[in-house]
C-alpha cells in the first residue's frame, strides 16, 4: 500500500522544491490546526460576547472582497468582531495581527453589510476580541473595542 | 452637528483666519480631513485620537468630516490639532460652543492630551484683531509672544483637558499679559565692547560711520588684523530697535521658530554670521514652501558674511536685489511671499587667498592668477552695493603692546544715535528709516552740498571713472558723515571722507 493512502483526509501534502531542484513531500497537519483552532475560537467567542450583552446577528458574513467573523449588536452600535485565537506559544499582539489588508477585508464586508440590509444612520465600531487558550484548556479574553477606522 | 471652530494659518508673514469645521455622520468609525491639508495635518487624526481618550474624553463615534477653510490655501504644521480635537468633541456634546465665535484656538497635541508650541503665532495674532475675535487660546509656550499683542485676550493653556474645561465654563483662566516697556527697558548687555580692539582707528571710525548711517561694509585685511573681531563689536554700537521693528523682526523669527518660550520679543538687533557653505535658498529663503532666509532674519540687524569670495558665486550674486530693495519677493508654485530683509551687510575677506597681499612686513606667495580669481568671485555690481571699503591692515608690533584702552562702545554708540536721530527726524514723512535706503528723490532733496564740496565730488568722479550707483553710494555716506558732525550741509571734508571709502572703486 502506498504511504500517503494511510494518512487521514484532512491532512495537507505540502510539496517543497529543493535548490537542487528535487521535490520532497512534507506532510503537515499545521492547517488543520489553525482553522480548527480558529472556528473553535470563534464559537467561544460568540459565547463571550453574548456574556457581554452582545446580540450576534451573523457569523462569517463574507462579501466579494471581504470577510468579518461576527457581526452583533451592542447597544445602539452595530459592531463589526474579528476574533483571533492564540495558542499558547503564539507570537504578537491581537492588534498587530490585524494588519491593512484585513482590516480593508472587515471594512469592505461591513460596507456591502450595511449596504445590502439597508442600514443607515447608525453608528459602527470594529472590534477585536483575541482569545488564549493554553494547553491545560484555561481560556483568557481581550477585548478591544473601538479597534480601528475607516482611514 | 455641525460645529465651527477658528483657528489661523500663515501666509509669507501674514496671518489669517481658518475656519475648522467638523460635522459628522452616523456610519462607519472614520475621520477625513480636507482644504488641501499638508502632511503634519493629516497625522493630527492620529494625535487627536489618542489626546482625546487619554484626556479622559468618550472618542466619538461615526464618521466626521474636518474641512478647513478657505479650502484653496495649503494648511502647514500641526497647530490644527487642538480646534479639531475641540471641534470633534463639541460636536458630540462634550463642548459647549457659546464661546466658539469670537474664540481662535491654536495648538499642538500630544498623546496624553498636553499642548506644544507651535510656529507663527505672533503674527497670527496680529492679524485677528479687527475681525471679532475677542480671545485667542494658545499653547503656554506661545503665551508671552501672543501677548505682544494687544486687543485679544491670551487664555494660555497646558493641555487639551484645560481647554475643554475653560469652555465650558468649569474654570476661568486669566488673560495672560505681558509689560513690553519692561522688555524694553531691561538694558542689552554685551560681553564685548569695542574697546577689545586694538589700533584699527581707520576701520573704526569706518564702521562707525556704516552704524550711523545703515551703510554695507566691506573689510579687506590680512588674516589676524580684526575684522571678525570689529564687525562682532557692530552690534554694541548700533542703536536699540524701536518697538514696532522689534516687533517686525520677532514675527520673522516666530515663522522660523527661532524663538524660545523664555525669549518673546526680540529687542537686540539679529547678527547673523551663515557660514560660507551655506546654498543660495539659505541666504534668500525660499523652499517649497517658502521660509525666510538669512537675509530675512538679519532684518534690522546685521548680516556678517565672513571670508566673502569663499562663496558660492550664486549666493553672492542674489544677495544684489535684496540689498537694493530691502525686501525678498519668493515665488514659488504653491505660493509667492515677499519677506523683509532691510539688513546690514557686513563682509570680511583676505586681500588675497594667502592672506599677506600687500602686507608690508610679509610676502605674498600667490600666483597673481589666483589673487585675480579671487577677487574675481566679486562682481562690480555687487561691490557697487557696498557703500565702504575698509582696509583692515595688519598691526604693528608697537599696536599690539599698546595697554592704552580705546574708546568704549557705550560712547561710540551715543554719536551714532544721535546721528541716526537726525535721520528719523529727516524721514519722519517716509517709509526710509536711515540714510542707506533713501531713494533718488530723498538724495536730490535732503543731500545739499556746498560749493567746495561740488567741485570736489565733480572732480573725484571724472578722474576716478566712478559709476553713477557709486557717486549715490557716496552722497549717502557723506551725508551720514555730515550727520555724525551735526552739519546741516555736506562739506567738502565729508565728501573727501566718503570718497576715500571708495577704495576699491579707486585701485581700478
């Protein structure tokens, strides 16, 4: 039988070519990792922000060039989440994870949001809210709000 | 809602008023500003920010507009950033704007909310008065110089907190105020006097005479004979500034930021020494955005140019219009601005590139090419320009030993002044302040000579082959040196005296 027809689905073959120009495969099950990691945050964050008196109106809402994690509501603003998961481990700051492209990626999917649905005259805010787990299963949060604007 | 804020931006050395008006939607969080802001505008979004939450303020949301009127001119520098923090939060409610109207607010913000100086303030000022304006809010470090001014109220202020609570009626602050006599009377004192000098009794009288008079000086001499130390000395013999050229050469230096916060006005006359290095746009001003030159801030004062042929031929070649006109007229795309520069020129240099031309004690070791080249960098319509020539020559041993002490500065200074009391007199119905600036008009008028004196000047100039800028040269000075003597007519010992300045003109 051949190696790789052992391997379980869900892992990814990364193919690497060598400077001498020979090609070796490496099998990772980084991917999987960070995108579970990613949509087990997210639920734990909508759990989090409900706790906070936040009504979630949509998750993972995506338009053509953009894509925001939780839409909710909190008090009279409409707020825009983006939730980053950290394992322990993990390098950076929640904020200086949200770098130009994927804050203009939020802005742009706020923007067709409140477009599409036809919401006017009610103020926004983009938040960010970053979430530790360690190993032993303690969850810490960070909630940022009011993260950034519209530049 | 719609909040309007006044604030003031310069142009050349004219201030005006800038109307900073902030409205704001309900949307998504965003600040834009426009009325063709420069980058040190734009970035006051950032400072604003931070000085607004870490005041202790709610940052308001939506999405504001920030235009600032009149939307034509470029806005320079960071003094916007206090009216819009206090724009922005009035338009939220956190402001009341009773007071908004006759209030001009000025100011740069730092991330914890404090305020820093800003450059231009005084004639920002200058130009409020007149359109309602009844007070103005400055940075403390601006405080004194805004208070040079009188007709507005000076609310001097530590940080964007005390603003807001001043507005609000939560605390009065007092108008700051500042006693300009008592800056005035508050005597200059030097640390050098002429006295320092020894010997050089030529070139002092010489020098006294271009105090006098506003006369340019040109000193030639080999290197240790004292011409940097005597043109240093100028200074303790020229007269005070009044208050309104004070005041004149304070703006100047306030548009630079030259000024210090413990050093508001300006009451010694400016000396400015540039190194001969320096480029043409350092002497001139200009820049893309334009900024007084060298000879803008020796306005009033005395420009120094030590080792004159050392420069670059283009400087010396612009300082002709400015020497002529008083004033600098820069034109550049954005905007063209005229800056005054009625300075003193005062130059040094070395007979030749060795230094020991023309000594009598040492020899010249100079190719004559070179001795030529050198004074080539010195075209005659420059040395035209240059009322006296002095020769500064090296002192003898028998000078140098002399303990005898010299005359002090402080009498010197009082023939001076009298002399330029005369003029002030003579000129009390013109624009002209000394002898140097009188136009042909004032030269046909007030430069009566007797008859020895007009066949002298007759003769000098046929057998000297002068120019006819060098014959008003002469006129003017010898009508300083009249002055000086207290005569109501030139002589024919004034006109010897000027024309033996003229040396330069003569060794052709």
């Amino acid at each position: 039988m051949l190696p790789f027809l052992t391997l379980p689905f869900d892992k990814l073959m990364i193919s690497l070519r060598t400077s001498a120009g020979k090609i070796i495969a490496v099998y990772s099950d980084m991917g999987k990792e960070s995108t579970t990691l990613g949509k087990e945050g997210e639920a734990i964050a909508v759990q989090y922000l409900i706790e906070h008196s936040y009504q979630v109106i949509d998750r993972n809402y995506r338009s053509q060039q953009g894509e925001v994690d939780i839409i909710a509501r909190d008090g009279n603003f409409i707020v825009f989440v983006e939730v980053k998961t950290y394992s322990i481990g993990s390098f950076g700051t929640p904020l200086g994870a949200v770098r130009k492209a994927k804050k203009e990626s939020i802005i742009h999917a706020a923007r067709t949001y409140l477009l599409k649905n036809n919401i006017k005259d009610i103020n926004c805010r983009f938040d960010v809210l970053a979430i530790y787990r360690s190993w032993s299963g303690l969850t810490s949060y960070d909630l940022i709000k009011d993260a950034f604007h519209v530049s | 809602m719609l909040v309007k804020v006044n604030s003031a931006a310069i142009s050349g050395l004219d201030g005006f008023i800038v109307e900073v008006e902030v409205d704001s939607i309900r949307g998504l969080p965003g600040q834009s500003i426009v009325g063709l802001p420069d980058a040190a505008v734009k970035e006051s979004r950032d400072r604003v920010k931070f000085a607004i939450t870490n005041s202790g303020f709610e940052f308001p949301p939506g999405y504001f507009t920030i235009n600032l009127a009149p939307a034509d001119i470029r806005k320079e520098g960071p003094l916007y950033d206090l009216p819009i923090a206090i724009g922005m939060l009035a338009s939220s409610e956190q402001i009341k704007i009773e007071m908004f109207k006759e209030t001009v607010i000025l100011g740069e913000l730092s991330l914890d909310g404090g305020l820093r100086p800003v450059n231009g303030v005084l004639p920002m000022c200058m130009a409020l008065s007149g359109n309602g304006i009844k007070r103005v809010i400055v940075p403390r470090e601006n405080a004194d110089e805004s208070a040079l001014v009188s007709g507005v109220d000076v609310i001097a202020c530590e940080s964007l907190l005390e603003a807001a609570r001043y507005l609000n009626g939560q605390i009065s602050i007092k108008p700051h105020t500042i006693d300009i006599s008592a800056l005035f009377s508050s005597k200059v004192s030097y640390d050098i006097d002429f006295s320092d000098v020894k010997g050089q009794g030529h070139a002092k009288r010489a020098l006294e005479v271009a105090a006098a008079g506003g006369h340019n000086v040109l000193m030639v001499g080999s290197p240790g004979s004292g011409k940097t130390m005597l043109a240093r000395r100028l200074p303790t013999i020229l007269p005070p500034l009044s208050i309104n050229e004070a005041l004149d050469v304070t703006k100047l230096y306030s548009v630079t930021g030259l000024l210090s916060s413990k050093k508001s006005l300006i009451t010694e006359r400016p000396f400015r020494s540039p190194h001969h290095t320096t480029s043409d746009i350092g002497i001139i001003g200009g820049g893309r955005v334009p900024r007084p030159g060298e000879v803008s801030l020796a306005h009033m004062g005395i420009l120094f140019l030590d080792e004159f042929p050392e420069f670059e031929r283009d400087v010396l070649e612009v300082l002709r219009q400015p020497l002529e006109d008083g004033v600098v007229t820069i034109a550049r795309a954005l905007s063209s601005v005229t800056y005054p520069a009625e300075f003193m020129l005062v130059a040094a240099m070395n007979p030749c590139p060795c230094g020991n031309y023309m000594d009598p004690t040492k020899s010249c070791i100079c190719p004559p090419y070179k001795v030529q080249r050198y004074w080539g960098k010195l075209s005659g319509p420059l040395l035209d320009r240059i009322d006296l020539h002095v020769e500064v020559p090296r002192l003898k041993k028998e000078e140098l030993s002399n303990h005898l002490p010299g005359e002090t500065s402080e009498s010197i200074r009082k023939r001076v002044s009298l002399a330029r009391d005369i003029q002030i007199k003579r000129f009390v119905s013109t624009q002209v302040r000394c002898n140097s600036r009188m136009l042909p008009k004032h030269v046909k008028e007030f430069c009566k000579l007797d008859n020895d004196a007009e066949s002298l000047l007759k003769s000098a100039i046929l057998q000297l082959k002068m120019s006819g800028r060098a014959y008003d040269r002469i006129l003017k000075v010898s009508r300083t040196i009249a002055d000086l003597d207290g005569s109501e007519k030139i002589k024919a010992c004034h006109i010897a005296e000027a024309i033996q300045y003229r040396s330069l003109d003569r060794g052709k």
